[in-house]
C-alpha cells in the first residue's frame, strides 16, 4: 500500500474523508494521520446503541411524522438535539456532534450538511487520528495551518467534493444555479428540462428524494399534475431561495442544492397530491393512524392516499417501527423541549469551546494531572457509549462518492 507507515493528511469533511480516515488508521503509525477540515464541520453516528443494553439500530429511524412536530428539524430538533450529541459524540457536551475545536463552526445544528460517519471521531478521541482546522498555507509537503501549527506529509488526500458539469446543454442552461428552478428541479424556462437526484439532504437519503422528484417529473410530463404558472413559478423560486440562503447562512454554501430533507419532500408531496391525508386515515381507522405518525420515515408515507397500497404501505412502515419508538420517549423530548435543555447544552457547549481554545487550557492540557481528569471524563463514555459497531475489517469498504 502506498500509504503504509506513511505520514497522511486527509483533507476534506465528508463520508468519503472518514471512510479513509476509517480504512487507513491501522496502516499508518499513530498520530501520523492527520485530519483536515477546514471549514468545519457536522457529524451525526448513523448505526449504534443507544445504551449497552439496546440493540443496535439505525439512529436516523428518530425521524416519525410524530417526532418532527415535536421537535422540528428546521428549529434544530429542540428536546432531542441532546441524544443526537451523545449518539454521536458520547457526550452531551459534543456540540455539532463531536465536541472538537479543531472541527467546530458557526453553523447551527440542522442548519448545516451532516457527516453520517461519526464513527471515524472514536479515532481522535483514542490518539490516533490528529484532528486540524483551517489551513493557512501550503510550502511543498510542508501545511501551515491557521492555528500556528505545520505539519510535514507524504500523502496529502483532497475530498473536497465534486462539480457538477453539463457540457452537453447550451450554455444559458449550465449557468444557471440549481436554486434559479423550480424545486430545484424544474428549468424556468423550460418545463421539458428536469434535474433529478441533484438534491441533498442535510440528513438523510438521497435515493428517497430522487424517488420524490421522479414521481413529480413524471406526474407533470404524463399531464397528470400542472405546475404553476411561469409568474407564480418565480415567487416560490424566489421564496426558496431566500429561505435557504437564510436557512444556511453560516456555512459556505458550497453544497447549493442542500435542503432541509423532510421539509423538501413534504413540499413535492403537496404538489404531486401525495401528501398523507392524515385526518382522513384517522377517521378511517385510529391505529393504521398512529403507524402512519409513528413510523420512521419512509417513502410509503407518501403512498397511504392509495387504496390499492395502502395496505401494503402500511405494513412496510409497521415493519420499520418495530424496535424504534415508544410513547414515553415521545413524553421526555417534551419535557426536554419545555426545560430548554438543549439550549442550556448549546451554553456549556460554547463555554468548553472557548475553554478549548483559550492560551492557558493549551499551555497545561498535556501534563499528566489534566489527562488523569480528561480520562475520568470519559470513562462513562468507555462504559456506555457503543463503539463495537464502529468498523468490519472483514467487508471492503464501501466509498460513496454520491455523499461528497
């Protein structure tokens, strides 16, 4: 391996950076790999324990219809932001899901693209991954970085994302940014050009979007949904560009089709007509009701209008609530909700952060007295927080470009 006993710098904030971080650590001599994210960034564990006792479970399934008007992912899911930091960071001082200084930004939580690998952090949290922030300069093999701090490599890996190119449209089509069409989908002026799958969602499945955005293109071509007007068209294009400019304020914009996922698909569900007709399936029938409200998101939410599917819509959501949710939880992230909890973690939050970054925690955090108190820290994170699911050595990684 060209890697091996190598001094690596991994540039870049995205699955793709901790897939390698995650497959390439044991190659490399301790503290010799080093992490670069220079803008920052969000991290959320998508598969482990809630606690030692619990079986492991996919922890984006906390996304029911119920939970999302309980605490909304667009007000930064207030009552259960707490659990994500833990699930995440084994901490509920793990603020943006880490709780390192090296990787923290000004972005709120949701309001900002989400690494579903946070598994690569047990990494730096053990010392063998060297987390760093924004760079400063590049001499050779030599980084400088804006802390002050220079790192010397042998292999430097840029995952800094991808482009998106056209070359075959004309060139008035490629110019145009995604958040000037309709849903981000739709030419303005040309309802026969449809982008679809080019959305991201902050959290969440790509695939399930495209599903959404193909149903709508194929409802407006088949004649089945009418768009709105050309006139009408361009407010809500307006509309949703002013929302999310605002909504990702604090971040590069350098993803610009990012979107709140839920949100995203709830709108195209309104216009193609699938959006649950929730009192109406209560009316029918209160427990086909409470697995729709239930249930962990799923496409065949939007499927439960359809009588000939419903049943079967149905009985797919039933299977993927199993294990996932009971009403007392559905009680604590209210209460939480009500204690501002997570308001008074975002607090501590900043206080560590500042502490973090201060010339005296700097000057005494390596003498043993501090890493006696720092290891005291994190010992009920070594007995509760679950790292057994953290990597199989035995299946090849699998790298998806689709997520960088």
């Amino acid at each position: 391996m060209a890697h091996k006993g190598k001094r690596v710098l991994v540039v870049g904030g995205g699955e793709f950076a901790s897939d390698i971080i995650t497959y390439w650590h044991e190659d490399v001599k301790p503290a010799s790999l080093h992490w670069c994210i220079p803008r920052g960034q969000h991290f959320f564990r998508n598969y482990a324990k809630l606690l030692p006792w619990r079986r492991p479970q996919a922890l984006d399934k906390a996304s029911s219809k119920i939970l999302r008007w309980v605490a909304p992912h667009r007000k930064g899911k207030p009552g259960l932001a707490w659990a994500c930091h833990w699930t995440s960071g084994g901490s509920l001082l793990a603020y943006q899901g880490h709780g390192i200084p090296e990787f923290r930004n000004d972005a709120h939580f949701f309001r900002s693209f989400i690494n579903k690998n946070a598994n690569a952090l047990d990494l730096i949290t053990d010392g063998i991954v060297v987390p760093k922030g924004k760079m400063s300069g590049c001499h050779g093999n030599t980084i400088e970085y804006a802390d002050g701090s220079t790192g010397e490599y042998d292999v430097i890996i840029l995952c800094t994302g991808f482009c998106k190119e056209f070359p075959f449209l004309p060139q008035q089509i490629r110019s145009k940014k995604f958040c000037e069409r309709f849903k981000f989908m739709f030419d303005a002026d040309d309802l026969s050009l449809v982008f679809v799958g080019f959305v991201r969602p902050v959290v969440g499945s790509i695939l399930t979007i495209a599903e959404s955005q193909s149903r709508l293109a194929a409802r407006v071509f088949s004649g089945r949904v009418q768009l709105p007007s050309a006139d009408q068209r361009q407010r809500i294009i307006a509309e949703d560009t002013d929302f999310y400019r605002d909504y990702f304020k604090e971040t590069s914009r350098r993803i610009d089709t990012l979107v709140e996922g839920g949100g995203y698909l709830d709108e195209l569900a309104h216009i193609t007509g699938n959006y649950p007709e929730f009192w109406s399936l209560f009316k029918q029938s209160p427990n086909n009701w409470l697995t729709a409200v239930l249930s962990p998101y799923h496409g065949c939410l939007y499927l439960l209008n359809d009588p000939e599917r419903r049943e079967m819509a149905l009985a797919t959501l039933r299977r993927h609530k199993a294990g996932t949710f009971s009403p007392i939880q559905l009680v604590w992230i209210s209460l939480f909700r009500l204690l501002w909890l997570d308001a008074l973690l975002d607090v501590l939050g900043i206080i560590k952060y500042k502490i973090q970054m201060s010339k005296a925690w700097k000057a005494v955090k390596d003498c043993r007295v501090i890493a006696c108190l720092n290891n005291m820290w994190l010992y009920p994170k070594k007995c509760l927080f679950d790292r057994s699911t953290r990597f199989d050595r035995s299946k090849p990684p699998v790298l998806s470009l689709s997520n960088n």
